[in-house]
C-alpha cells in the first residue's frame, strides 16, 4: 500500500490520469533504468561492463542519458499528438455526457449497473 504522500502527488501536480499510466510506467520505468545503471553486471549480460556497483560508473550515465532523452521525446511527441487531436476532434467530452455517463453516450449502453 503506498503511503499518504504519494497518493497525493497527482492532485497536487492536477494532471488527468485515470489510468495512472505516467505513476505506472513513467515512475517505474525511471526507477528500473537506473537500476540498470547501478547493478547491471556481465554475467546477465556479457556485452557490458557492469554497473556502477560492479566497476563501471558510465554505465548509470548512460541510462540517466537514455532516461532524459526517452523523457524529452515523449512529452514533445504527447504534446503534438495532444494538439492534432484538440484541433480535430477534441480533448475533452461535453460535461453532460461525462456527468451521464460515457458508456450510455457513445456506446449506447451502460458499463454498470447501479
């Protein structure tokens, strides 16, 4: 269970993330590249040196690298697809439909029932 601080952390930031795809795969991912970086060793695999934790400290600059590049390329890539979408179709539902329901109102029927 996490603790109170982190539950938090998406209301106080106020970003839309139902599925909590950013605190899932972002966090998680960040987390695990640079623990690649810290324990990476030859015997998992045999073309690398090994982390900083077995004599290679380059190899955790080389994922704290890949980390910012990956991150940079994705928030711009978001934000142009985020942007095509708004001027085509549209980000958001009316609030009607979101307060009714969106299964009611685009499929046409109800996804539970209450």
């Amino acid at each position: 269970m996490l603790p109170p601080s982190v539950k938090s952390l998406k209301p106080r930031f106020g970003y839309d993330d139902v599925l909590d795809v950013f605190g899932i795969h972002g966090i998680c991912g960040v987390v695990g590249a640079i623990g690649a970086g810290l324990f990476a060793t030859s015997t998992i695999n045999g073309t690398i040196a090994g982390g900083l934790f077995f004599g290679n400290p380059s190899q955790l600059g080389v994922q704290l690298l890949a980390i910012a590049v990956v991150g940079a390329y994705s928030l711009v890539m978001t934000l142009i697809i985020g942007k095509v979408i708004d001027k085509t179709i549209g980000l958001r539902v009316d609030e009607d439909h979101e307060i009714e329901g969106l299964d009611i109102n685009f499929h046409e029927e109800a996804g539970y029932r209450l």
